[in-house]
C-alpha cells in the first residue's frame, strides 16, 4: 500500500495534536477528514474560540473538518464511516467509544505524552515534572476500551532537565511525536507492526496514574521540601501556574502565581512560607531551605521577575500562605 491509498482521519485539539497534524499533511498521506472540540466563546467580546487542531486544518484546506458535541450521535457516526477510512489517528482529543475506535479496518492509534504503561491519565507530561522525573517521552498503541491500556506500537524517550519547565519539554515531545506519529503509520502501511501488550513492558501492569490538573493541584505547599515545590512549580509552568497566597503587612492575602524557582540549597531556619528580601532576591522558606522566587505574576497584572516585582512592593514585611 502507498501512503496516498492509506486514507487517514485525524483527531485531536490542542498545539501539542497539531505538532503530528502538520507533520501527517505536509508528509503527503491522505488525511480523509479531521475531527475535533466544538468551538466556545470566551474571553473580552465573547469571541469564538477554535481549537489549535480546526485552526491548522482550515488554513492547511484540510477536507471534511466535524467537530461533534457528542461522538456516539448516529449523524456524526454516519458521516464518519461515509469517510471508508483504513486508519484513525488519536492526539490529545477524547475518549472515544467502540463504535469510532473499532470503525477503521486497520485500527485506531493513539499518541500519549509518556512511556506507557507509566502515566495513563490526562496530565502525563505534567506529572512526570510535577514527580521529578529524569526521563519522559512518547508513545503509540492501538486503543481499546479501558484508556491508555492498549497494546504498544512504539515507544521514544527524552531526558528532562532538572529545572526545566513543562513547556519547553512539551514542545520538545509535541516535535518528537510527530516524528513518532510519521513512523508508525510508515510501519502500518509496511504491515511489519508487532504491537506489545502493556503487561509485557517495562513497569508491567502498576502505571502510576496522571490525573486532570485542577486549580487545588497547583496550589504551593510551603511546608514541603524545597525539590517538592520546585517541581511542582516547572511542572506547572507556563500553564496553568502553581499558585499561593501571599500577604503583605499582615492585610488579607491575595492570589499569585508563581512561574519560576531556584533551589538554593540554604538551610530555611523560618517557618515554612516566610519570605525574606535580599539584594533583590526573592526567597521563600520551605519544609528544608530557602527557594529563590524567579518569576511571580500578582493577581491581574503580567508576568514578571522577582526584581521587577520588588521594586513595585512598598511592604515592609511579606509572608506566603
């Protein structure tokens, strides 16, 4: 078979999707249709709001663009097997029921932000930082009905630095699992796939689980270790932030979030959330030692580094909550 007689459909929404959507379009195999989110409206004016995934598909003139409310709606189903499709594609979109995933002869495969059978669950790639992980990657297999347990098809591993943040490595695995999206559909069209059941891999049937992020997730505890809140920090960084309270003179705390740290590895003699200023430092006191506050963006205002943000406090005293 020719990539041009392998018709695909894609589904997905996010940048993360769009990364393999790109590759898969511009590689020249025959994507038959695109399904993704509805669009919202939000924001100042109540404007529409598309998902990355519909953007990319209408500027690239991609066909057949369905964006359902609900994906067992017998006219969406209808129309999707009207496509014939051989393949389904899988990034970052829904849990879809058996009677899409089970539609295409040759299957439907999925892209997950983790080496399986590790973090099934929504936020992988967050987890993986927020744990301090040395290692992540991406992986495909070929859905089935429990999420994220299906066989294996490929599997590709990155080393994540020990203060970077989950959008630098999101970006790196968004590029690297495009190249292992390409790789697998060429090995699909070869018919020379030997998938591996999940039991069988390295970690065997004890994933470690990768729930939704939710606002409590990302809420700072000072009285963990200085590595604990460090990590927490990058592996919510640039989205959707770890957060605190923060008090100046006593008033009552407002929300802030925090974007970057460092640790420093000073003995934090205080108690857990006493900020100290220093020469233009920023540091807050954990379970074991000082954490220097890089990047902080105070309710309502920008992002901005602990410099910028001191010049601007008149407190004589502040304190993290």
């Amino acid at each position: 078979m020719d990539k041009q007689d392998l018709r695909i459909v894609f589904m997905g929404n996010p940048d993360f999707a769009v990364g393999s959507l790109r590759r898969i379009h511009q590689g020249g195999y025959n994507i038959v249709g695109v399904v993704t989110m509805p669009d919202k409206t939000g924001g100042r004016g109540n404007k529409v709001i598309e998902s990355a995934v519909k953007r990319y598909a209408t500027e690239a003139g991609l066909p057949c663009i369905m964006q359902p409310e609900k994906l067992k709606d017998p006219e969406f189903v209808d129309r999707l097997r009207s496509l014939d499709a051989d393949l389904f594609i899988v990034i970052a979109f829904r849990m879809l029921p058996e009677v899409v995933w089970a539609m295409p002869r040759l299957g439907t495969f999925n892209l997950h932000a983790s080496l399986l059978p590790k973090y099934r669950g929504a936020a992988p790639l967050n987890w993986a930082v927020i744990n301090g992980d040395s290692q992540t990657g991406v992986t495909t297999f070929f859905l089935k009905h429990e999420i994220d347990t299906g066989d294996i098809i490929r599997r590709e591993a990155i080393d994540i630095g020990e203060d970077e943040n989950v959008g630098s490595v999101h970006d790196r695995l968004m590029e690297l699992g495009a190249e292992l999206t390409v790789d697998t559909i060429d090995h699909i069209i070869a018919g020379d796939l030997k998938p591996i059941p999940q039991s069988e891999m390295e970690g065997g049937d004890t994933p470690t689980p990768a729930p939704k992020i939710f606002k409590d997730t990302c809420r700072i505890n000072w009285g963990r270790t200085a590595a604990e809140v460090h990590n927490l920090v990058r592996g919510l960084s640039p989205y959707p932030a770890a957060w605190t309270k923060l008090s100046a003179d006593g008033a009552q705390a407002a929300d802030v979030k925090i974007l970057a740290t460092r640790r420093t590895g000073l003995p934090a003699c205080c108690p857990p959330g006493t900020v100290k200023t220093d020469q233009g430092q920023l540091l807050a006191a954990t379970a074991d030692s000082w954490l220097e506050i890089l990047e902080i963006q105070p309710a309502g205002k920008r992002r901005m580094t602990a410099g910028e943000y001191l010049r601007g406090v008149r407190a004589e005293s502040l304190m993290f909550e």
